[in-house]
C-alpha cells in the first residue's frame, strides 16, 4: 500500500510517500481502506518530536474514514461498513488498522469529507463541553484558539448547548467574522483576551475556559477566570509550561482539569462509542458542519503539514487517500 512514512524527526521534509506492507489484522480489530484522513495538531508535535519518542518507520495520523475491508471473526462490524475511526498506527495511509472499540459506523448520508473532518475534534469537544467543563447554558466561557479544528467545535457545540456568552480567541483578527459565524459573540485576540473578558463580565470572570494553547495563555486565563470557575487544559500548542500557584485555586474555589482524548482512547476506549453516536447524529441532521480548510492528496502530506504550521487556515485540512 501507498503511504506516509518518517524515518527520523523533523521539519515537513521528513514525510516520505512510499510503498510499504499492508498491515495485518489481530483479534477485535478491523482493517479499514482509507478515503480520507484528517490532519490534527498532535500530527506535526509528533513529527518533530514533541510527544516522546517514535518507533520509525513512524506513520503519523489519528482518525480516519473509510469502509471496512477486513474484520475479526466475531465482529460487530461487516466488509463495506462505512465507518470513522481511531487508527491503531497512523492514518496517513491507504489501509487502516483500528480496535473495534475505536471504530464507529456512519450513515450512507453523511459524505467521507465531512466525517473525516470530525472524529478527533467532535469527539474531543464534546467531552470537554458536556463531561469535563459541564456547561450551563447561563455560562460565559472562553474558547482560546477558536479558528482551528478543535476551536471550530467547540463554538458551534457551545452555541447548539445554547451557552449565554461565547467568547472566542483568535491569533489574527482576520479570522474574526469566520468565528463570529460559528456562534461566537465576541472575538479577541491573545493580546487582548484578559481585558475583554473581564469587560465583558464586570470584572467577574469567565465561568469556564477552554484552553490548548498552555505557556502565558493559562496565567493570563486564570487571572480572567470566575470565582467557582473551572479551567479546562487540552493542550500546548505553544510548546510551552503553563503554570499555577496553589493559591491560585484554592483561594478562590477555581478548578483546573485536565483532559487528554489520547490516553481516554488508551485507557477508557469505551468511554467514546456513546459521544461518537451522538455527533455523528449532530452532523448528519446538518446541525454541527465543520468547515473544511483544504484538502491535499495523500502525496501532498508534507504540503498540508506547511499549512497547519503557518496557521492561516480556519477549519479542518483533508488528506485525500
């Protein structure tokens, strides 16, 4: 099969289109054929290291959408089921290996662009809104980077949940009315998040903030967030430590929760087949539409790569296998 390969850490360069094996299925696992494959954030941290060491050759991807092509004997899953899914080794690739647990079916009326586009982030989104955040809809939340993937979704879940104020981040100004037209009140950018929350609030803070960004952007959120208020970390984008002073919290009856979709797909898999029922719902009734940025051809990896890491781009990126 064709597929994206890396042999040591680097910069885009390091992604190599190539003919490997195709890989083989074990017990309760599916091998699915690819059409396409989203490309999120955690992809390029990987690519260069950031996310501990790599077994090479590496391939980098986390979801998928595809059709079945091979099951386990027992399987809950047939050959031509239509599915989105976890992969077990990457994704960036024509063949596809998911645990089944990982693997969900979608209806012949949603199209592969649009599922490929939310397996990583609805899912992720939906958790940290409903199960990590519990919003209230008389909430004023905070959502930092809110142009991206996960961003995107989290604007659009807030405002289905009928949030009262959403108050969005963005790296570039430019990117204001698309936010605005995902169901966000108030847009900002970084510089200026702190002040407009609190002038927003009469300086009592945001109930909830969400934020993937870590280094100074969690400081400065603590220093905006409301008595009782919970802030939720996701991420670092920055590459960056965000840190806090006990008193920080205990002080003033905060909460900081953490949250990772990585080690929950590890360790509590099954904690993801009842979100991802409901969000695939959300989609296909066109409630929840994720806009999709571009989509490269499955050789052209390296190039969609260059795109996320300039950040000028609002949605998902594509890989089309």
């Amino acid at each position: 099969m064709k597929a994206i390969v890396q042999q040591k850490f680097g910069d885009a360069s390091v992604l190599s289109y190539e003919e490997i094996e195709t890989p083989k299925i074990k017990d309760q696992e599916c091998l699915i054929k690819s059409t396409f494959t989203s490309i999120n954030y955690a992809d390029i941290k990987t690519r260069i290291g950031n996310k501990g060491t790599g077994n090479f050759l590496l391939i980098l991807g986390l979801d998928v959408a595809g059709t079945i092509v091979e099951t386990d004997t027992n399987s809950p899953f047939s050959i031509g089921d239509r599915v989105i899914a976890f992969s077990k080794n990457g994704s960036y690739a024509e063949y596809v290996i998911a645990n089944e647990k990982l693997v969900f079916k979608i209806p012949d009326s949603l199209s592969f662009e649009q599922a490929a586009a939310m397996p990583t982030v609805s899912i992720l989104s939906y958790m940290l809104l409903h199960e990590i955040g519990q919003i209230t809809k008389t909430d004023v939340l905070v959502i930092h980077s809110a142009a991206g993937g996960v961003g995107s979704m989290l604007v659009q879940l807030a405002k289905l949940a009928g949030v009262e104020k959403i108050i969005a981040t963005v790296g570039n100004l430019e990117k204001a009315n698309y936010v605005k037209k995902l169901g966000a009140d108030v847009v900002c950018t970084y510089e200026t998040f702190k002040e407009e929350v609190l002038k927003q609030t009469n300086n009592e803070g945001a109930n909830v903030i969400f934020d993937s960004v870590a280094g100074d952007i969690t400081s400065e959120s603590l220093e905006c967030l409301a008595l009782y208020g919970t802030l939720v970390q996701f991420g670092n984008s920055s590459d960056k430590v965000g840190t806090f002073k006990t008193s920080d919290v205990h002080s003033s009856c905060r909460n900081i929760k953490g949250f990772s979709l990585g080690i929950t797909r590890k360790y509590h898999p099954e904690r993801l087949a009842p979100i991802a029922k409901k969000v695939i719902e959300l989609f296909d009734s066109k409630q929840l539409n994720l806009p999709i940025a571009h989509i490269f051809k499955l050789s052209d990896a390296a190039e969609a790569h260059q795109l996320i890491e300039s950040r000028n781009y609002e949605g998902k990126v594509l890989l089309k296998v």
